[in-house]
C-alpha cells in the first residue's frame, strides 16, 4: 500500500493558514479578556464621584431656579429618590463662605455608616472614599447666597 506524500503535503498547506488565522482570533481575545480582567477599576471611582456630583447639583438639589441648590431639597428622602446604588454611600453638606454647615443629608448602608468617619486613602480596606467640594449658590429663603456643595462619597470596591 502506498501513501500519498504529495496529498498530505498539500492538505497540510490548504488547513495551515486557516489554523493560522483561528490562532491569531484567539490569542487577540485571550489579550482583551487578560486587559479587561486587570483594570484597575478604582480609577473609575474618580469618575463616578463627578457624575455622581453633577447629578446631585443638576437634577436633584435644584428648585424652580435654574443651577440654584434649594436648600428645602437637602434631605435624606430627597436623596434616596435621586440616587441609589448598593455599593456606593455618600452625604452633602452645603457650606456658607465661613465654611459653616447650612444644611446636610446622606444615603449610607450600616456598614458605610460604621467605616465613613476612619475612612482614610492610608487604610487598606475594601472602601474607597474621596471628598469632591463645588462653588455653588443656594436658597436660603428669598436670598441667593453664595457656598460650597461638599460631596463625600465611600464606594465599595471590594
């Protein structure tokens, strides 16, 4: 019985650059999943504590005046109804220009409650915490006062 070299040969070739290009796929998806898989995804913290700011000032806290904090508006109830997420805890405080509190409110969990006061960047824990301050101008009243919209946010990121 003989063999066909000269079949084998050529069917090695034809299947080759396909084998080839399916390697190729693959390891592409294998370097995407690895780069997904490794992001550190504290960065994104930064970037939710800005939205998570601008909500608050733009949609939530504001009264019949446009980009003016209501003051009436500053409650924990408001909040809640504003924005939630499991994993993310914070309170505002709005400031006059002598840095005293007007008016202030939070959405926490127990434990966010419990970890907020030590929550410090020095600390390895599962909490990410970050304070982000705004110019603003609120309603005090009739009166349109000039202050400081204080955000702090713990955010479990595990």
């Amino acid at each position: 019985m003989k063999i066909n070299k000269r079949g084998a040969v050529a069917g090695l070739f034809k299947w080759f650059p396909r084998f080839f290009v399916m390697i190729i796929v693959s390891v592409f998806f294998v370097i995407v999943m690895n780069s997904y898989m490794n992001e550190d995804w504290e960065k994104l913290h930064d970037v939710e504590v800005t939205v998570l700011s601008a909500v608050l000032r733009h949609r939530c806290l504001v009264g019949d005046d446009a980009n003016v904090v209501d003051l009436a508006k500053v409650s924990d109830a408001q909040l809640v109804d504003c924005y939630r997420k499991e994993s993310l805890g914070y309170a505002i405080a709005v400031e006059d220009r002598s840095g005293k509190t007007v008016a202030a409110a939070s959405v926490m969990s127990d434990d966010q409650k419990t970890f907020f006061p030590i929550c410090l960047p020095s600390i390895a824990s599962p909490y990410k915490c970050s304070t982000r301050k705004e110019y603003i101008v609120y309603k005090s009243g009739v009166e349109r006062l000039p202050g400081v919209l204080v955000t702090r946010v713990i955010n479990y990121v595990g």
